[in-house]
C-alpha cells in the first residue's frame, strides 16, 4: 500500500506532462494485428455532463488510431452506473464514423456504480462470438477498457478474477475519485502496465494517446526472435505462430506439419488416400483405374485397348489378359493363335461319358445299357430325385482369375446332369469372399442351358474367405421360400454344396450345424489348401461321403463323378440315395404311356393285317 501511495503522485506527474506531448497523427494505427476491444464507461451520477464528453472524445481518439474492420480490430462500448447498458457490440459497426455517431449518441446513466455488474457483462454477453468476439481458438485479444471516477457499489475482486481467467485482459482507468484499490482489483498483471489514474477528466483525452501506446506497443514479431516456422503474430505485449493453409501448429507452438487430410477416415476412396498440402487425392491400386466421381475404382479393361492381337477372343483379367480360341479350336504357343484340333481334345464338348470326333464335328455316345438323352450329351440324367441344390463357390483372391473359369467349369459339370425344370431340380449359385453375393436364386433358370449360360457370366469378387457368412447366407437365403426353395411340406430334399480353395477367416461351426439341423444335406468339396476339418465340419453323415478333396483346380473334375454318385438319388448306391415323393405317380403315368403306345401298335397291326387280307383277295380273283 505505501508503494502505491509513493507511485501515485508520479503517476499523475507524467499524466500533467502529457499536455506538452505533440498530438499523434490520425493515421497512426497499431501495429500488433487485430484485436477485440469493449469499453466499459461509467456513466453514474457522479460524472457530470462536461466530464462524460472527455470521455467521449477519450474513446474516439482511440478508435480514430486503430485498424478497424472484420477482420482486424472490432470495437464495442458499454456504459453502467446501478444497470448496463450495450451501446453497440463488436459486431455491429466496421468503420470510424459509424461507431463515433454512435457514441455521440450516448445519453448517461446517472445512477449508481455497479462496476462488478458491468465486468460479468462483458464478460457473459460482450466477449462472447453471438455478439461478435473471434472465436478463443483464433487467438485474438480480448481486451476490456474500464473508465471510472469512483468506488464500485459491488464487488469487483472475484467477478474480474474471473473474466481474467476467461482470457480477457483488463485495463483499468480511473478518474478524480476513482479508488485504486478497486483499480488494482479489476486489471490484469502486471498491474504497472493495466492500472491507469488520471487527475482529471480535462487530462483523459491527452491520457488516452499514451494509453493508445500501451496497447499497441511495439510489433514483437519483429523485435524477437520469434522462432516461428511460417508467420509470426504480433499481439500486445506478446505475439503466437500461425501456420500456412494445408499445415497445423505443433505442439511447440512454433513449427508446423501438413495435415493429413486422410487420417480422418472421410475421404470416401475405395482404394487409397494421399494428403496433399491440406487436401487429398483418390488413387487405385494396380490394375484399375479411377472412375469419374474420383473416389471409385474398376478394373482396366487391357482387351479395350486394341492391341491384344488375339486371333479369336480376348480375355480381361486383373493386370492383364490372356487370349481364347472358339469351340473346335487350340491356342498355340504364342498364345495368340488358334488352330482347328480335334474338337473332343480342345473344346468343352459335354459328353457325360464318352466324345466322339468326326471330321469337323462330334457326338456323345452312352456306356451299354444307357441312352443318349435329348441334350444328346447326357445319360442316365437324374430325374428319379428332383432336388433343391445350392452351389456355394469361393471367390476370394486366393482362387485367382484363371483358377476361378475352372471352379466354373465344374458347377456346369455338376449341372449337366441334372433334371433342371419348375418342377423337377432347381439350381441356385451363391459366391462369397469378404461379402456373399446372390449370382442366382433357385427359382431363376429353369433348364440346364440357362443355368450354364448364367454360371459363365459369374465376375470373379476377390478378397477375403468368409464361409461362415457364407452359410449363413445360404440357410437364412438361398433356401427360403423367397428365393424359390419349394415348401418343406413338399419333401423336396434341399442340398447344399460348399465349394472352397482355403481356411475360412470366420467361424463356420454353428451356421454349418443349424444348416444340417434344418434339413440340408450338405456337401463340402475343397481344392488346394483347403482345411479338412472345415470341410469335415461342413459336411452331412456320413461325412466320407459328403465331402471330397483335389489337390490342385486341374484334377477336380475327377470329383463331379463322386458327387454324382451320392447327389443323384438315381445313381445313388450308398445310403445317402434320395427318394422322390412322386416317384409312384411317375410309375403310373408311365405305364400309361406304355398302354398307350401299346394300343397304337395294335391299331396298326390290324391295319396291316387288314391290308394283306384285302391283296390276298385280290390275287384270288386274278
């Protein structure tokens, strides 16, 4: 206290000296950047009319020597006595003339002084962004500017303390009467560079230049060595370090890093992300190229470009193609060139059991004691146990393009001898990877071309090994209803076949009991690493019979003759044999037809009989 009563008396000393100061020009603007500034004005009752028109002036010279406009220095201006009132916010005005009009048009309080009411004012409602205050993250000062000519009537201490630690810095300027203490109470620290007293109201405007030299201070960016990697800041008293556009302020405050607009995981690219200064851009793996809404991938198709130079078709795969001659014809070495082959050698004849070449062409031929059926490539075709099948395929990028048109060619074996109609086998194909895909529902195709046609056109997926999901698909699926699986009340067996290359990547335990438990006989065929206690797991009892393994994709054709063997009730010898429920129906109306074709011939044996009678009279008369 007795240092404050020593430092006063120079205090006002060097106010009275300012009236010799020269006046500073009106374009002089501060140098520290922008800032958020609020002036709290008592207006009581104590200050009389000729002392609040100091004030006035006080504030515009002020305003009248700063960088006003929305994106430097905004101002706004309160006045108290026992209420506040807002004159204007830091939003409201962004030149000179329209925030001097306005604090020419202050009509004073005259009441009380409620100094502490003022400070929660500006601290809740002035500084806050609705009125116009940049936001804390931005780092503008906010800075509030009390004149007062008297003792608070309320408390000051603690609602200051608070808008203190709110990040306001607090000027405080007192006038004639004002109490110093109270001052002391409201600034920030250092209390010598925040607390003002000046004598009179007649020395506030010469106070108010030097009080302008306080606040803008000299530019700390260039006084200090900084340290800042891209732009320095100059504030009052101080200055912070601000990045370019596409970088972030470490945590040193001082150096700067791109941002990784990647690493948020919104991006939206279906293969990869890479930031870039801020932003980012969308790229594809190998093999595919970036589709218009450059976020998307699909696969580069080699054969568009025109320079394959395949003789007959050409084949995309995924970083490449391969050619493919037509029926009746053999790839060369080159592998570009076909040439005419022995058709039973070089194309998918389809003969169940045997082909046989002729010049240019071909036929099937039965073993003894079967026929040729209507398809002229089949025997023995499964009719007597029409079923619901299911052919679950693995497409996951282990397979491989190449390995994946065999794993087709065997579905088609499969089917080739079936009885595929409405009414007799009906065919489904699911596919999985990471995801399952439907490629066709049992109630889709109802001959066995459709469903072959249909098989070829299968996309290759890629990706994980999900048979669990898989089965899952199949049973909740596959074998509703929905998608054409006949009622169970139709005792129409359902039959599912797992096709797989590799250990599944999920559990496969409970989808493949619920599966078997809700009826299907399930069969599991694996190639290459496929896991024999998964396909073990898959399979219906008694499992050596439901479930087969090759060791490579080229050799599991060996396996359809198998499966034949146990899917086909007609061929079945084990105790896997289905039995169709209108098998007895299919009796009767087959001997039907026999009588029928029984009686035809008898027609015509009499016909004929009938005929030699008549010749036989003729030679007689002759």
């Amino acid at each position: 206290m007795m240092k404050l009563l020593y430092a006063a008396p120079l205090l006002l000393l060097a106010f009275t000296a300012l009236e010799a100061r020269p006046k500073i020009l009106g374009t002089t603007k501060c140098k520290t950047g922008p800032l958020d500034i609020v002036f709290v004005i008592d207006s009581s009752r104590s200050v009389r009319p000729f002392e609040f028109e100091t004030m006035r002036r006080f504030m515009i010279d002020i305003i009248h020597n700063l960088d006003i406009g929305p994106n430097a220095t905004r101002v706004g201006v309160i006045q108290y006595s026992s209420q506040v009132q807002n004159v204007f916010s830091l939003k409201s005005f962004f030149t000179r003339a329209d925030m001097e009009k306005a604090i020419n048009a202050i009509v004073p309080l005259a009441q009380g002084t409620m100094t502490g009411l003022a400070i929660q004012y500006a601290m809740n409602v002035a500084f806050t962004t609705q009125e116009g205050a940049r936001p804390l993250h931005k780092k503008i000062p906010r800075v509030a500017v009390i004149v007062t000519d008297g003792r608070p009537q309320d408390r000051v201490t603690d609602v200051a303390a608070q808008a203190r630690a709110a990040g306001i810095e607090i000027y405080a300027v007192g006038v004639q009467r004002a109490d110093m203490n109270s001052l002391r109470a409201m600034a920030s620290p250092p209390l010598e560079e925040h607390v003002f007293l000046v004598e009179s109201f007649d020395l506030i405007q010469q106070f108010g230049k030097q009080f302008q030299d306080k606040l803008c201070g000299v530019d700390m960016c260039t006084e200090l060595d900084h340290g800042c990697q891209h732009t320095c800041v100059s504030v009052p008293g101080s200055f912070y370090c601000q990045c370019n556009p596409g970088y972030k302020l470490n945590a040193d405050g001082k150096t700067c890093s791109i941002i990784d607009a990647c690493a948020d995981g919104r991006h939206g690219c279906e293969h990869q992300c890479v930031s870039s200064l801020g932003s980012y851009i969308c790229r594809c793996r190998t093999g595919y190229q970036l589709n218009q809404d450059k976020k998307t991938c699909s696969m580069i198709n080699f054969c568009n470009f025109g320079n394959h130079s395949c003789q007959h078709d050409c084949v995309n795969i995924l970083n490449g193609y391969y050619c493919r001659c037509h029926d009746g014809y053999t790839l060369q070495a080159d592998g570009k060139s076909c040439q005419a082959s022995d058709l039973c050698n070089s194309v998918e004849h389809g003969c169940e059991f045997k082909c046989v070449s002729t010049a240019g062409s071909y036929h099937c031929l039965c073993p003894e004691g079967q026929q040729l059926q209507a398809d002229k490539k089949t025997c023995n075709k499964c009719k007597a146990g029409h079923i619901d099948l299911v052919l679950v395929i693995d497409g996951s990028k282990s397979v491989r393009p190449q390995n994946f048109e065999l794993v087709k060619q065997f579905v088609n074996q499969i089917v080739d001898f079936l009885d595929v109609s409405p009414h007799g086998t009906r065919v489904g194909l699911v596919q999985y990877s990471s995801r399952v895909r439907t490629e066709f529902p049992l109630n889709k195709y109802t001959t066995v071309a459709d469903v072959k046609k249909a098989v070829q056109r299968v996309q290759y997926m890629e990706k994980g090994t999900m048979t669990g999901l898989a089965l899952k698909h199949m049973l909740e699926h596959s074998f509703s209803e929905a998608e054409g699986a006949r009622p169970l009340s139709q005792n129409v067996p359902r039959v599912g076949l797992v096709f797989t290359d590799g250990r599944s990547q999920d559990d496969i335990s409970e989808w493949a009991r619920r599966a078997k438990e809700s009826g299907i006989t399930m069969f599991a065929v694996g190639v290459g690493k496929a896991v024999e206690e998964e396909l073990r797991a898959i399979a219906s009892e008694p499992v050596d019979q439901h479930f087969s393994y090759s060791a490579d994709f080229n050799t599991m054709t060996n396996i359809v003759d198998n499966l034949k063997v146990n899917i086909c009730p007609e061929e079945g010898k084990g105790e896997t044999e289905f039995r169709n429920p209108c098998e007895c129906e299919a009796l009767v109306q087959f001997q039907t037809n026999s009588l029928a074709i029984l009686e035809d011939l008898t027609d015509k044996i009499a016909q004929m009989t009938a005929r030699i009678d008549q010749l036989e009279n003729q030679v007689g008369r002759k």
